[in-house]
C-alpha cells in the first residue's frame, strides 16, 4: 500500500515537471484514482514544500520554482 503512495507522489511529480498533468480529472485518470484523491496528492505536496501552481491556459500543474518532488532514503558519507 505505501510503495503505491510513493509511486503516485513520483508520478505527479514527473507529470508536473513536464506540465502534463491535465486538468485533475484526467490526472485522476492518467493515475487511476479518484478526482479526490488527485487533491489530496497535491495537498500532501504542497504541506512538504512543493509550489504546485495550475495554469488555466495551459490546463496542467506546473512547480512554481525549479525544482523536483523527492522521497528517499540518503546515506550520510
């Protein structure tokens, strides 16, 4: 269950980046989730520091900064 959350998180993250996510209907459906939960996603974003903007014209998000969504384990040298 948690794998499929980080898979979604980089997902959206790789989606918002190339500004294809679409509008959060078809987000929802690129992802195969509900509508719902394509906010919920972008809200737990957007709480961990993720400028998440919508651009009406071009009907996608796009990150408001340069920059990207990551969620790993680092190991100090």
């Amino acid at each position: 269950m948690q794998r499929e959350i980080f898979q979604r998180l980089e997902r959206i993250d790789q989606l918002i980046r190339i500004k294809a996510t679409g509008t959060p209907t078809e987000l929802a459906n690129k992802l195969g989730i509900s509508e719902r939960s394509v906010y919920e996603y972008l809200n737990l974003m957007k709480e961990f520091g993720a400028p998440i903007k919508f651009n009406s014209y071009r009907q996608s998000y796009y990150y408001d900064q340069e920059g990207s969504f990551n969620i790993s384990f680092q190991r100090k040298n």
